[in-house]
C-alpha cells in the first residue's frame, strides 16, 4: 500500500482541481430546468470513471434519470464491492445565505464549500481517485468493484429500487460500500450501522375558492392556515411523543448495551446547541440526544405555506394552507404501514370545515446491520489507518432507502464509510466538505479494498 498512498498524498492539489469541475456542474434533481445538467453530470461521471480504469462503463436509461454503471472485475478469487452513490443535488434555495456561488466551489479556512461537496459528490469522488491510484500504481485493484450512481437520491430514488430488481444478476457483490453519511465530530471517525427510515407527505387543505376579506368572512369561514396549525399541533404530545394510534408498536426497544456504548462518546450537549444555535433542546422524554436522533421515530414539520407573506399588511382568509410533513422511522417499523395509520389519524382529526389532499410523496425502510459483521470490522480498520484513530460505532438519524433495498434484493451487507461532519450544511447553504477529512477518506479507502480482500469470499 505504500506507493498507492505515496500516489494520493502527491496528487493532493490535482484531486481538488478536479473535484472542482464536478461540483460545478448544477445537477438539481428535484428542478425540471436542470434536466439537461443532471444529464451532463451522468456523463461527466462516466467519463471520469473510463478515465481511472474501470471497464463496462455506461449510462443506464431508467424512467428517470439515468445510473452510472463501471466495474473492474480482474481480482479472480477476490470479494467483489458493490460501491452506490449518487451524482444529484440538493436544490441551493436560499441563495443569499451562501456565501459564496454554489456551484463554484471555493475553499475556505480548510473546507471545500459547494453545492454536492460532501452529499454525494465530494464523497464519491474520494472512491474515484482510491481506484486510480490502485489501478496506476499496481495495475490492479486488490478487490473487484461494480459502481451504481443514481441521478435521483435527492428526490427519493424513485426508480432505484427497480433497477436493482432488473439488474439483480449483474449487481452480484460480497458488501455494498456507501460513502454518504458524516463522521461522529471532528477528529473522530465514525462507522454507522444503522440508518432510519422515511415517509414524507404533502398536506393540502382548502376552505374556500379564493381568499377572502378577513373582516367580511372572519368569524364566519374556517381559516385554513389556523386549521393547518391545530392539525399538526395534534401530531405530537407535549413530552414529544408521536400521538398516532400504534406508531409506536413496531419500534425495536434500544438495547442496554448500545445505550451504555452512546452514554460514552464524547458528546457536549452544551457545545450542541452552540454549535447549531439552538437555544435549548427538545425531544422525546426518557431519551438522550443520541438516542432520539439514531434510534427513536419522529415526526416533523418541514415546510408551511398559507395566506399573505409579503411586506406590510394584507387582511384576508387564505383560501388555501400546505404542509410538507415526514417521520422518520426506526427498526423494525413498515413505511406502508406508517403512512396508513398517518392518514387514517390525519382525516380523524382534520375537520369538515375544510377540503382535504394528503399526498405521499417517497420513503425508506429503516436499516441495521451487526456491527461486529467482518465487513464493519475491516471498514473500522481501514479509517482508522486513514485517519489515525480508532473510530467509534454509530447510528445515523437520516436515511439511505436503498440500503435496504440492497440487502432485501441482492441479500448483501453494507458498510457505511462516511467522511463529512455533522456541520457539513448537506441540504443547507454553504453545504461544505473538510479538505483533509477529503484527502484522508482517499486514503481510507483504498486501504478499505485491501482489508476486504483479506476477509476473502464468503462461504
């Protein structure tokens, strides 16, 4: 391995010069005017992958945006990874909060700061360059390796989980390696083995035709934004427990052991709330901060629209109010089954005062895996020759819907080898990557190929 790290370490300037031109390219998802640069993202992708080495590679049509496909498949007898990621962004609104352009990545005080630099691009690309510094330095890799990159992870992988179905038999692998998840903290390094699920709604309500004179119609007509707000004030107690009947009844009880293991890590609760602005926490009774965001099922508001919003003063009834709403879930809980029992508690308590569309819109089953699997192992040893230190075991709040999919479709493991940080700003403005986080996850992860090799195919 050490002319392959030698390698990294000397290309160290070059690999940003050339993430730069990947951070570039506004590949937005979720916006149908950045069609044509979700396409071009793809093919960039693809281009880079030929580049390194890989073979076989292509774009895949899909009913939506098409999959990255390259592999390098020379290490006979060796395991082969099954490397997913995706090449689509977030959407940058609001504009004026960034500091600088988000698609000109712009370095500052030790960080990459773009759109996509650490959620997915930035991450990806680490694997990228792993691969060429193998495949340059020795010809080979260590391991064989399929690469899938998605076009459409940001708006819920719609059309992933079919093409992993239709694709089941060239996707055969030992362990899926996804790099997209943040480490721990700063300086220390993280492996995650359990993710939450998601299910996500649009609630619209509607009390009239048009808006209406508040002093003509007031006292006589539901408001729907007032009606909005008493609905979602029904979601959740005030020790913030979930009150939809059975939410609750699937949720895996968090094991004494794995508390004790958080109750160690070294999480200021006070630096927390610093670090976030946040004035004072808040959660579910009877369970810590860790355990809340990694183990426990939420339900949130994540966007409210209604009535007049501009300057000044405008006196009137909106006629319509909007909601976007998710919860995330927990093992063993059914995202078909959160989602009905959703809706049936929303129409009981939505009164008939007003006109009701509830719309679902994606979701994720909730994932774990045994921390102590041989491929988890090799990944902890990996970073920390990577980064120095030994890193600690976690879960992760957010959610990767097709790790489920891959360990249901194709019966496959997955390691999670994430280098952002939890104030990376994914999905938010001056969304950011630290450059040596960048540079040590190269490293990490060409050492990863090799420490898998050594586990050798499973029986």
């Amino acid at each position: 391995m050490d002319n392959v790290i030698d390698f990294i370490n000397m290309n160290r300037d070059k690999y940003l010069e050339e993430l730069k031109a990947l951070l570039a390219i506004p590949s937005i998802s979720a916006l149908p005017e950045h069609a044509a640069d979700v396409k071009r993202c793809a093919e960039w992708c693809a281009g880079e992958m030929r580049g390194i080495g890989l073979q076989n590679v292509r774009l895949i049509d899909t009913p939506g945006n098409p999959v990255v496909y390259g592999e390098w498949l020379g290490a006979s007898g060796a395991p082969t990874i099954l490397f997913y990621g995706h090449y689509d962004v977030q959407p940058v609104d609001p504009l004026n909060l960034w500091e600088s352009p988000p698609f000109e990545a712009t370095i500052r005080d030790g960080e990459i700061y773009a759109r996509g630099s650490a959620d997915d691009k930035g991450q990806v690309f680490m694997h990228f360059k792993a691969v060429e510094a193998h495949l340059k330095q020795n010809g080979r890799l260590p391991v064989n390796m399929k690469f899938v990159l998605e076009g459409e992870e940001e708006v819920g992988s719609v059309n992933l989980d079919d093409f992993v179905r239709s694709h089941r038999a060239d996707l055969q692998a030992d362990v899926v390696v996804i790099s997209d998840s943040p480490m721990f903290a700063r300086g220390i390094p993280s492996i995650c083995y359990g993710l939450r699920g998601l299910v996500y709604f649009q609630i619209d309500l509607r009390g009239s035709r048009t808006d209406l004179h508040s002093g003509s119609f007031g006292g006589a007509v539901a408001n729907p934004a007032f009606v909005l707000a008493q609905i979602l004030a029904q979601m959740k107690d005030r020790s913030g427990r979930v009150r939809i009947p059975g939410f609750y009844d699937d949720v895996r009880a968090l094991q004494p052991e794995e508390r004790e293991a958080w109750a160690k890590l070294p999480f200021n609760e006070k630096q927390y709330r610093k670090d976030f602005g946040i004035p004072k926490l808040s959660g579910e009774t009877g369970f810590t901060t860790l355990e809340r965001t990694w183990a426990r099922p939420t339900f949130e508001v994540n966007g409210l629209l209604s009535g007049f919003t501009g300057e000044g003063a405008k006196t009137v009834l909106p006629a319509v109010a909007m909601a976007k709403v998710s919860m995330r879930l927990v093992p063993d809980q059914d995202p078909d089954k959160a989602a009905r029992l959703f809706e049936d508690y929303l129409r009981k308590v939505a009164p008939k005062t007003m006109a009701l569309k509830v719309t679902r819109m994606h979701g994720g089953k909730p994932w774990m895996t045994a921390y102590d699997n041989p491929f988890v192992q090799a990944a902890g040893r990996a970073i920390e020759r990577g980064f120095g230190r030994k890193p600690v075991f976690t879960r992760e709040g957010g959610s990767i819907p097709v790790v489920s999919t891959f360990q249901e479709e194709l019966g496959l493991p997955s390691v999670l080898f994430g280098v952002g940080l939890p104030d990376e700003n994914a999905h938010a403005p001056n969304e950011k990557l630290d450059v040596a986080n960048f540079h040590n996850g190269i490293i990490a992860s060409a050492i990863l190929y090799q420490e898998i090799a050594g586990i050798g195919q499973p029986a």
